[in-house]
C-alpha cells in the first residue's frame, strides 16, 4: 500500500507530481547556466556545424565522383572492341534463353554471314543455311561474336539397347 508522507495534495488527487511555472522557470535558467548558453556563442557554433556538414558532403560528393570515374576506367579497360566485316561468320546470342533457361541449352547459335555493317552497331545478318540467301535481318553488335571454328559436322550415333 502506498504511503501518502510527503505527497502535495495534488499528487494525493491526480497521482502525479505537480510542476509549477515558478519551479519550471527556475530549472530553465538552471540549465541555460550550466549550458552556458550565449546566444552570438550558440550562432557561430551552429554556423560552424552547419558550414562542417557542407564540407563533408562535399568531401563524399568528390569521393563518389572518383570511385566511380576508378570502376568507369576498369571496366572500360576490360572491354573488348568486336569489329565486323561484311563476310565474316559471326554467332548470335540466345535472348530468350531467359524466359525458358536450362543448363544444357546453347547460349549462342547459328554461324550466319555478316551482309552489311551499319552505323551505331547495327548489323545484316543473312543464313547460309536457308534456300534464299538474299533474305536477311539486322541485330544489335553487342548480341554477336566472332565464329572461329569452321564447318560443323552434324554426326548422328546409333546404339542399340538390348536386354538381357
């Protein structure tokens, strides 16, 4: 049971303390002067927090701007520039390997002929392999490589299973 020495009535009623304006105007002024509060001191100081933010922003901005111009280098370093010809035997990449992938599937097929290079990338393609050769299509650059092999044989085995 709680015992009700040294409670203010207002306590005994509410069941909370009680804080008058004189108390809580004598607590600021507390505060202020332990803070040290100078108004010109708290501006420049807020000024020279505001002024370091700044700086440190600009300072990861620069940062920023340099690992990615470092990465931009590198990578641009790995590429490799591929240079068609008309004649060439190029391969296509399979874009919509995506849709159905699978381990056994061929990433690139073909061996088509290059028939004419246009500006910006953009390439003739014509098969070799269709009645009428004349027929042709245009792809992206980058979804075609060099085809370094020659002439594939399709060869085709026969086992025969038997059961014991």
């Amino acid at each position: 049971m709680r015992t009700t020495i040294g409670l203010s009535p207002f306590q005994l009623v509410y069941g909370k303390t009680c804080h008058l304006p004189v108390e809580m105007e004598h607590r600021a002024l507390w505060a202020l002067k332990f803070l040290n509060f100078d108004p010109f001191d708290t501006n420049d100081r807020r000024r020279r927090q505001i002024l370091e933010l700044e700086e440190m922003q600009l300072h990861a901005y620069d940062s920023s701007r340099n690992y990615k111009e470092k990465v931009k280098f590198y990578h641009d370093r790995k590429l490799v520039k591929k240079v068609f010809h008309p004649g060439e035997r190029v391969l296509l990449f399979n874009s919509r390997l995506k849709l159905f992938p699978g381990k056994l599937k061929f990433k690139w097929f073909g061996s088509f002929i290059v028939k004419n290079v246009h500006p910006h990338g953009a390439i003739e393609l014509t098969n070799p392999a269709v009645e009428d050769p004349q027929k042709s299509w245009v792809v992206n650059g980058q979804r075609l490589k060099h085809y370094l092999g020659g002439e594939v044989e399709r060869l085709s085995t026969v086992m025969e299973l038997v059961d014991r």
